[in-house]
C-alpha cells in the first residue's frame, strides 16, 4: 500500500493511507448507511409513521457528514502548511487526484443507470434523457431551474449531493487563498482564521434568505453549493482546532449531537412528507444538519483515542469505510431492484429493516467490485 497525503482524502470517497485516522475512514460508512437508511424509510413509507418517520427522514444527516469530512481533510492541508510554514498544496495536483479518485466510478455508474432504465421502468423519470444523460454525466444537472423536473434521474437521485461536492472542490483552493493569504496574510493566525470561517458559514443562512425572500436567484439555487457550504466549514474548523491540538471527547461531543438530532426530528425543520420547506424550516434544518455533523466528526478528528474512536476504527467499519463512495454511488439502482425484483414489494410497503438489509447485502459486492476496478492503486486495500 502506498502512501498518500492527506490531501488526496475526502468525504463521500475513502483512501488507504499509511497515515491515516481509521476511525474517520470508519465514520464514512456510517454516513453512507445513513444515506441508504434515509432512503429505505422513504421508499417503505416510514416516512408517515409520525416522530419515527422524522427520525428515519433526518437520517440524510449522512450527507452533512461526508460534507463535514471533507471539509477537515481537504482544508488540513493548506491548514498545516500555514501553521508549519509550508508550502501550501498544489491545486493542480489536488485538482488532479479529486478527479482521478470521483470520476471514473461515477461514470461507469451513470452508464449503467442509463443503461438499465432504457429497459426498466421505475416510475417518472425527467433525466432519462441525452440532456439528462450529459447534466449527469458532468455533475451539472442541480444547475437548472428545475432539477427535479428537468434532470433527476431514478437511478441517481443522490447524485444532487455529489454535484454539490464537486463544487466545493472547484471553490476550496479560492476559499483557502481568501482565508490564508488576503486574511491572514500567509501567517498562523487560528484565532482569526475560525473568525473569517464563522463569517463563511454565515452564507448559508444569507443565502436560504435571499432564495425564499427574494426572486434574485433562480429555483434551483437551493441545491447549490452556498446552501450547504455550512456543512463543508465545520469540517474546517475542525481543521483549525486539529492543528491548535483542541480536545473534543465523544462524551462531551455525541450528547449534543444526539439531543440535537432529536429536535431536528421534530416539525422545527419541516414534515417529512412535505414537498417544500419554509425559511424558518429550512434554515432550521441546515444549521442543525451543521452542528451534529460537526459534532459526530470532531472527537475523531481530533484525535480522541476513546471508545468511540476504537469502535469506528475497528476493522469491519474501516472496511464498509473504504468503499462507503462506491455504496453511495450504486445504493439506490440496487435498492430499486431489491424492493421490486427480489422482495416484490409494492413502493410505500414493507419493511423499513428488510429493504435496507437485502439493499446493503446486494450492495456491498457490487460497492467492492466497482472500487476495485476503478478507485486509484493508493486508495485501494
């Protein structure tokens, strides 16, 4: 196994490195089982059955999660690099490897989706287009008035969040330039480096304002990356707080965040089964996803060595972690397949459980063998 910098990490996707944190390539499976339950609750109708259906429909938390891990691995570079007074990274290199470790399996994929919904019908399906197909292709399909209407796909509707991902990748180096250089003046000042991110988390909340309050932004602008970027800063400032050596244990840590879960749960960020959210809802929703993300991501990124840690850590969860992009790429063409062809449940029925166990056994091969043929050498194990 070869070594990789740090740099070459990220949140949706997991990389073998000689000096790497286990448990945060451990906590990347537990993000994409979220995912995939979140998706299972909706396809079953749990998302009706009152608090509980609220309970399963937050578990898209998973996607502030991945957000939150790249957000600490990508940014700890140039991080390090201004507390050590090194060179900072390379973009091109880091543009580079973002490409080489995201494209290849998330091309195979988009065939194959397109391929087996030209025979297979599964309900609506606006993306199963040549316009479709190209938006998909290149991760633009969320630029559009529209989205769900003009460019989802039925094999490849969580690719809305990738979309987003690429997206911050393309503004990190910029970000890192604002932060770093014209900020701090290319000089190791934490405490106003975390002041100039908490004024970048502020555009989120600015940005949901401006969409629901105002008709400057087209409809689609809610799935951009702005509405998010929150999620992408609390990863790093956990970058920030890594390299002052800032303590955070789980038992101080996974309390908040398990309180906090339980109120987002609630009406405060919207029904489950609601089309739209409001302002309130949706800022709601957004700052909470925000701060239990942050919460569940900082003991392990900051290098808590406690039960916790050693849980994620353990060798069944850095294995599902390895290929947790590759799950998260394949899992709902799988789930399709599982619930209509293997379990022959009608959409809206069964078992929240069943599905989300047949989807994650029949996943898990295919997760494996996409990896394997596509991720890059470095990254596999």
């Amino acid at each position: 196994m070869s070594s990789t910098t740090d740099v070459d990490q990220g949140g949706l996707e997991a990389v073998s490195t000689v000096d790497r944190v286990a448990s945060l390539t451990g906590v990347r499976a537990v993000a994409a089982l979220l995912v995939m339950g979140t998706h299972a609750a909706y396809g079953t109708g749990t998302y009706n059955r009152g608090y509980l259906g609220l309970v399963f429909a937050r578990m898209e938390i998973g996607v502030a999660v991945f957000f939150v891990l790249s957000g600490f691995l990508l940014f700890g570079p140039w991080v390090r690099a201004a507390a050590t007074g090194a060179d900072p990274p390379r973009v091109r290199r880091y543009a580079r490897n973002r490409f080489r470790r995201i494209m290849p399996a998330y091309v195979v994929v988009v065939l194959a989706a397109f391929v087996v919904y030209e025979f297979r019908y599964a309900g609506p399906n606006p993306g199963h287009t040549w316009a479709g197909f190209l938006r998909n292709l290149t991760l633009t399909q969320i630029y559009s008035e529209n989205y769900f209407a003009k460019y989802m796909h039925q094999g490849l509707t969580q690719m809305w969040s990738l979309a987003v991902e690429i997206a911050f990748y393309a503004a990190l180096p910029l970000l890192a330039y604002l932060l770093l250089v014209v900020l701090c003046r290319r000089r190791w000042r934490p405490g106003l480096l975390l002041t100039g991110l908490f004024v970048l988390a502020a555009v989120s909340p600015l940005w949901l304002v401006v969409l629901y309050t105002t008709s400057w932004l087209p409809g689609g602008a809610g799935l951009w990356l702005p509405h998010y970027l929150i999620w992408f800063v609390g990863g790093m400032a956990l970058a920030v707080l890594r390299a002052m050596d800032a303590p955070c244990p789980a038992f101080a840590a996974l309390p908040v965040a398990l309180v906090s879960y339980l109120i987002v749960a609630t009406p405060i960020a919207g029904v489950a089964t609601s089309v739209t959210l409001g302002l309130r809802e949706d800022v709601a929703k957004t700052m909470f996803y925000a701060l239990i993300a942050t919460l569940v991501v900082a003991p392990l990124a900051l290098g808590s060595q406690d039960w916790y840690a050693r849980l994620l850590g353990s060798r069944p969860m850095v294995w599902l972690g390895e290929i947790s992009y590759e799950i998260f790429l394949v899992h709902v063409i799988v789930m399709e397949f599982a619930m209509a062809s293997v379990l022959r449940w009608h959409v809206y029925t069964g078992s929240v459980a069943g599905l989300f166990g047949v989807t994650l056994a029949m996943s898990i091969p295919v997760a494996w063998l996409l990896h394997r043929l596509t991720a890059p050498s470095a990254s596999r194990t």
